[in-house]
C-alpha cells in the first residue's frame, strides 16, 4: 500500500462495485428494453458477394407483406444523409450504412427492411431480390498494398489509407554499431470483443420539439455529434438518453451506421424503430472487428542483450472502410519501446482497405498487437545470446529512479517500477519450482513451457494520435466531467455524462467524491443526464475513466468543500486558512465547529449569512483536461497517453504432443495500476482482459476463404474461451502512483489483455522449442500446434523431447 492508499478513507478498499447489484437481480436497462408504442422493427438484407455492383433491387414481395412499412435502400438513403465520418483524411472512401451503388464485403447491407416486428421484419428481407454483377476482389493485406491490386474504393486511387514512416533517434548508426541484428514476422489474426450483447438502438422524432431521442448501447465519444452531422441536424437536435446499460464492449459498440440508419428511418416513418442485431448480423457485418496485422520486425543489439533499437514494419487489413481503424496504428506510438530503454526505432504505418468486414476500435485500440511484436522481439533476443528470458528483460527495463522516462517517439512515462514487480511475482510464484515443474513435465513425456510478457498499458485517453496521423486534425482537447450538487437536505448527487459499460462508473464517482467529503459512498447517487444536459464527455475509451472521470469528481467535490468551508468559516468570523474540514464538519482552532446539516442549510436557505458575492446553494461542476494533452505533435514527436501502467506475466503450459492442446497450468500477473480506487472492479478488468489475451492467442478469429467469404459467422465456428479454458489467475499488486493524477491512479480497462497473448505465445514457443517450431501467428489453433508436432515430432526421441 502506498502512501495516498494508506491515508484513504474509502480509496482502496474491499467495498462492494454498487452496480453489480441491480445486474444480480435482473434490474438493469438495455435497449431491448425499450418498448416505446408503436414502434417498428428492423432486418437488414444483406450481400453475399465481396464486390459487386448492385444492378438492381425488388421489393416489391417484401412490401406486400401484411405489417411491412418500408424498405429503404442505399440510393435512397445517400439522399438524406451525409457519410459517416473518417478519421484520416480520405474524402473518397465514402462510407453509407447502406451500400450505394456498390457492396464492397460479404455481409454489407443493402437494404433494410421495417415492419411491425423483428420477425416479419426477417421474413420479408428474404423476399428481397438483389441483382449483383460480380467484381474483382481482394482480400489479403500484402497483395492490397500493391499498386496493382484491385481498389476496394477506385476513387480513391489505391487501397492504401495510411503509410507512413517515423525514426525516432539515430536508428541507422545504432543498428551499425550493434554487435548482431535479427529479424523476423508476427501475424496478429482479425478477432475482436464479441460481447455478449449485441448492438441495439432505438430512435425516436418528435416534430414537435424536432428531437431525436435514441436509446443505444453505446461506448465510443462524440456519438451524438456524429449522428447530427450525418442526420444534417442541429447539434442541440439529438437526444442520447445514456441512462442505458452496455452489455459488454470495449470499445466495438460504436453502432454509427445503425443509429443513423434507424434515425433517418424514424423521422421518415414518424414512428418509433428499434434495429438489435442478431449474432449473425453482428459479427458478418457490425462493424466490430478488429486488428489484422502484419509485422516485421528488425532488432539490433550487444553480446550482453541490450537492445539498441528496432525496426517496426505494421500492415494493417482495416476492411472495406476507414473509419477510425487505421488510429489503431498511432495509439502504440505512446509506448513503442514498451517498458525497454530502446535507444531509437523506426516504425512504418500501413493501413489498407479491402474486400472485409469493417475494422473498429477494440479494447486497447492497437496496443495488445504491438506488444506482442515487442515481447517476441525481447524473447527472439535471449534465444539468439543463450540468455535468460527474465534477465534480458531486467538488463533493457527503464529503471524505478529514471521516471518521469522520455521515450524516443517523445512520451514521457510517468512513473514505474517494473524490477520490483518483476521481483514480487517471482517470489510470489516460486519462479525455480514453476522452471522444475517444466522440466519434470517435459521428462514425462509432456511439453512444457514458461511464458514472460512485460507490458506497458498507456492511459489517460488522450487524442494526440489523431493529429499525429492526420494534420489536418487539431484536436488537442479530450475532456471529462462531472457534476455534484448537495441539495437542501443534505443528500449528494453526482452526474456522470457518459454511458455504463461495465466498467464500474458509478462506484468510481461514489468513491472519490466521498473520500473528498468524507461521507459514505453508499449514501451518494449517481445519475446520467441525457446529452442535451450534460457537460462535455469523451467517454470510457483509452483507458481513461479512473483518471479523467475520477479527477473530474475529484475536483468537483473539492469545489464543494472549499464551499463549504467558506460558509462556515464566515459564520464562525475566523479565516478560512483556520478552518479545517473534518468527516463533513468545519472545526476551527479554538474548537468550534458547524456540522455539515447546519452549512447545508445556511447555503440552501440563508443568503444573508453567506459571504459576500457567493452564491446560493452547493453545486459545482468540473471539466477536466488529460494531463499532459496540451501540445499538437511536432516533428512527428508527441506526449501520447499521460499514465503508463505495467503487468508482468508469468505462465506455465503443458501440451499432450499426441493432441496439441494447451493447458494452463499456472497463470500469475503483476499488476500496477498506482492507486487503485476499487480493488474488485481493477480485479475484473485484469481476469476478464486475460480471457481476452487468451481467446486471442488460441482460439478467436474472424477467418476468410479464398472467395471473401467469412467462415466464422457463429459461436460454432469463432471459439470463445469458456470457464474449462480460463485458468485460475493469481494477481500480485504494486502501486507505483502516478504524480499526474488526483489520487496517484492510473488506467486498468486494458489489463491483462494487453500482455496475456505475447505471454502464452512465449509459453507455447518454449514448449516446442526442443521440436525445431517457432509459432509466428495467433491465433494458435490446436490444429496448428497438433500438426507442427507430428511433422516434428517423429525425428526426435522421447529424451530429446
């Protein structure tokens, strides 16, 4: 414990995540429980081809269906709205949520069909006749970066969103002067979050008032504004209710084309519509995939294994469209030496569009694959010297005294002690039994091996990447708020202006305000404005809501207590500088005091007692700006997130060579997140972020045919892990705070995900390693492991193995 979690009152303590108990008892609102009268539904007729043009579309069968009220197309549509947003500069890589003209993906929507219910709905999106004329398609990333491939966008020119290269540091001497060099390629296959609940949204317009409200279980930022600008409404013209539950997300439920489909359709039809995917719709065509990435990697380096610098080659395959995909790509900038004293790096950027589904933002948004082309790196190192994979690692950390640490892309770490975490899960884990447990194994016949990943989980949430990729994006501003008022009796009430996605806000708030005014959290409300009455908010994206939301509040309540005091120390006659606030009371030095009921109502009822110039009432609210975010990048150099946390894993698997499937045996993470707020929720987001990393690493993946047809359009085909894969997972906590922020907290939304697939993928290779195999793609099916070790597995003897 340190020394801000040792003087807490509420901070860091084992008090129960408020919300999880209305999700126990059934009590939580999510869009399919919004049943507005009257309202109509939707299907959504989709393309079957990965390019084609749209010759023609029927529905004459469809509309005479007894309860079917439209189907809208995209020709129609294109004249109501304007295209969805792209975060790069690409204004002919126009995107529609319905296609216009053209499909460009297997599973695009083309038509969308609106009855009575979802299930007339589907009935008559079946009868939809569409005529296609097939076209040329690509869907693989390498041969869409070629200028002679076939252009997903021909408008635009090539397949090509983003390429560029940055060096930071003198990356050419170094690799000179290293004693060797290596190089090699890692393929990250295209997975994604799949939540459990699907994305919905309910729109509805009143021509009265010209308000849309919609319901939506969204978590991305700026999502009003994007469904005003593509709606061509007036800002102040979308209503979000955010008082809508998440199921699930981490990032992919951005839902943009859904909502301005089911607005148009609202305002068309003056009646209320709701469109719920289905799991089919979802993962053929929700916009909710993830990273597809290639990289190549070179790593220069001394006899002793320091790492002098690297070469980083990342070929992203973002799908049909742009989006905010290739932002994937910049995010890892902030940490692209990891937790390593790498002196320099050069780092090439591609970002392609082909004939697949949409990539969108996925939990960690580009940072888990980077750190996997890292921690291989790290690893390839101590192969090649004969080294200890932990020692290499110790010998390249950043040292506890060298914080606040600049890397060479021009981030500043803000704090860390990576070798004492290191030296607790050891200690915790009994690193010379787990090497022994190994060897035993691999004497029985098993294969066995130990995985280490060292990660760095940027966070803060800041945009810098935006600009960093398209200079024409300014933005240096991503702020968050809140509220509080204290009303004439007494009670706190605190907003918060984003929506719940599961990542434990309303405790957060709690927290914080009542360790501010030290009264107990279970005793404040929490509630969720609408956007039309909330202040600024960039949403729980970018590991960022402990920092932002949780500073906001923090300074939000302090705002109150520093009201507090001055009506107190005004009615007592002494100076405010005399006045201490203690567990809601002001208390002065000759041992008088004015409990809070008494400042409440001095401040609600009393005017002529307060101090000159104040105003009635306790309210206050507070913006809060990221630390560190106040400078546009600038030689293609920029302080990318504020707060670095780190988790070390450490892990023991065990393969059956005659079935290639991995177990885990041993799983143990050290964790440091500076102060935690809640001990279970930063516990949950680690456990459920090791699922993640694990389901990437071996089982999840959004796979291809040769014809662009997605294989994985079900759970029977995309693996998920379940609890027989999930092995227990041992924590070890370190607090390590960070000086940027109000408590010393840094982000968690990331952990665990964002080490766990390097990890396993070490653990793996370690195994097979004495077979001659090294795995370089994830995910690693037990198809491909089972069919490397009987390639390998008949020239060596049961000794040797």
């Amino acid at each position: 414990m340190n020394a801000v979690e040792s003087k807490t009152k509420f901070v860091s303590t084992d008090r129960r995540v408020r919300e999880d108990r209305r999700f126990v008892v059934g009590r939580g609102r999510y869009v399919a429980d919004i049943d507005l009268p009257g309202m109509l539904h939707v299907a959504l007729v989709a393309a079957q081809h990965p390019a084609a043009r749209i010759v023609s579309i029927d529905a004459s069968r469809a509309l005479a269906l007894p309860g079917v009220h439209k189907v809208l197309t995209g020709a129609e549509l294109v004249e109501a709205v304007n295209p969805l947003m792209n975060g790069l500069e690409t204004p002919q890589v126009r995107r529609f949520p319905l296609a216009v003209g053209q499909v460009r993906y297997a599973g695009e929507w083309v038509a969308a069909v609106v009855a009575d219910t979802r299930a007339l709905a589907e009935d008559a999106a079946e009868r939809v006749k569409v005529e296609y004329e097939k076209l040329g398609f690509v869907i693989d990333a390498e041969e869409a970066y070629t200028p002679q491939s076939t252009p997903v966008h021909p408008e635009h020119g090539s397949n090509v969103l983003l390429d560029k290269t940055f060096v930071w540091g003198e990356v050419e001497r170094h690799f000179a002067e290293a004693d060797q060099q290596l190089s090699f390629r890692v393929v990250w296959g295209r997975n994604s979050t799949v939540p459990i609940e699907t994305f919905g949204v309910v729109a509805s317009w009143d021509p009265w008032q010209e308000v849309l409200d919609v319901w939506a279980s969204i978590q991305m930022p700026k999502y009003s504004d994007q469904i005003a600008r593509s709606l061509r409404l007036p800002g102040n013209s979308i209503r979000v209710h955010q008082d809508v539950d998440v199921g699930g997300s981490y990032g992919v439920k951005r839902g943009i084309k859904h909502s301005v489909l089911v607005g148009h359709l609202a305002r068309a039809l003056g009646r209320p519509v709701r469109l719920i995917e289905d799991r089919l719709e979802n993962m053929r065509a929700g916009d909710a995939h993830g990273p597809e990435r290639i990289f190549d990697v070179d790593v220069a380096f001394n006899a002793d294994g320091i790492v002098r610098s690297m070469k980083m080659r990342a070929l992203d395959n973002v799908g049909a469209y742009a989006g905010r995909a290739p932002f994937q790509l910049g995010k890892p900038i902030g940490a692209i030496v990891g937790p390593y004293k790498i002196e320099s790096v050069q780092y090439q950027a591609i970002s392609v569009t082909t004939n697949k589904t949409v990539q969108e933002a996925v939990r960690g948004f580009g940072q888990a694959p980077t750190n996997y082309a890292i921690e291989t790196a790290i690893d390839r190192v101590a192969e090649t010297l004969g080294l200890d994979r932990i020692e290499i690692r110790r010998r390249n950390f950043i040292r506890h005294d060298e914080f606040p640490y600049l890397i060479p892309s021009g981030s500043t770490y803000d704090s860390g002690d990576y070798h004492t975490v290191v030296d607790k899960v050891l200690a915790h884990a009994g690193y010379d039994d787990l090497v022994a447990e190994r060897d035993r194994l691999r004497a029985e016949g098993m294969l066995a091996g130990i995985g280490i990943a060292a990660c760095l989980e940027p966070s803060g949430g800041n945009s810098s990447f935006e600009p960093l990729l398209n200079d024409k994006n300014t933005t240096s501003t991503w702020m968050d708020s809140c509220r509080i008022m204290v009303d004439a009796l007494g009670t706190v009430t605190a907003t918060v202006h984003t929506t719940s996605s599961g990542q434990g806000h309303e405790t957060l708030v709690a927290t914080v305000v009542g360790e501010v005014l030290q009264i107990d959290p279970d005793l404040i409300r929490i509630v969720r404005p609408d956007t039309l009455s909330s202040l600024p908010s960039n949403s729980p994206v970018g590991s960022r809501m402990a920092i932002m939301l949780g500073g906001a509040a923090f300074k939000a309540a302090e705002k109150v207590k520093a009201k507090m005091v001055a009506i107190a120390a005004h009615a007592m006659g002494v100076p405010i500088e005399t006045a201490n606030y203690v567990d809601g009371t002001v208390r002065t030095a000759d041992g008088r005091e004015m409990a809070w009921e008494a400042i409440v109502n001095m401040a609600h009822r009393q005017f002529h007692a307060l101090p000159e110039g104040m105003d009635p009432g306790l309210a206050s609210d507070h913006i809060m700006q990221v630390p560190t975010g106040v400078q546009l990048p600038k030689d293609d150099k920029v302080q990318m997130y504020p707060c670095h946390s780190f988790e070390f894993h450490l892990i023991l698997v065990a393969i059956d060579p005659l079935l290639g499937k991995p177990e885990i045996r041993r799983y143990v993470i050290g964790h440091d997140c500076g102060t935690v707020i809640n001990p279970h929720i930063v516990r949950g987001m680690t456990l459920g972020g090791i699922a993640h990393g694990l389901g990437a690493a071996l089982l999840e993946e959004f796979a291809y045919d040769a014809e662009g047809q997605l294989l994985t359009q079900s759970f029977m085909d995309y693996l998920l892990p379940s609890s027989h894969e999930v092995p227990d997972v041992e924590i070890v906590h370190h607090c390590t705070p960070s000086p940027l922020t109000v408590l010393g907290q840094k982000g968690s939304g990331e952990s665990g995900y964002l080490g766990s697939p390097a990890a396993i993928s070490g653990a793996i290779n370690d195994a097979v390693r004495p077979l001659g195999i090294h795995f370089t793609r994830l995910p690693m099916r037990i198809s491909a492991i089972s069919d490397a070790i009987a390639e390998a597995g008949p020239t060596m003897t049961q000794e040797e193995i």
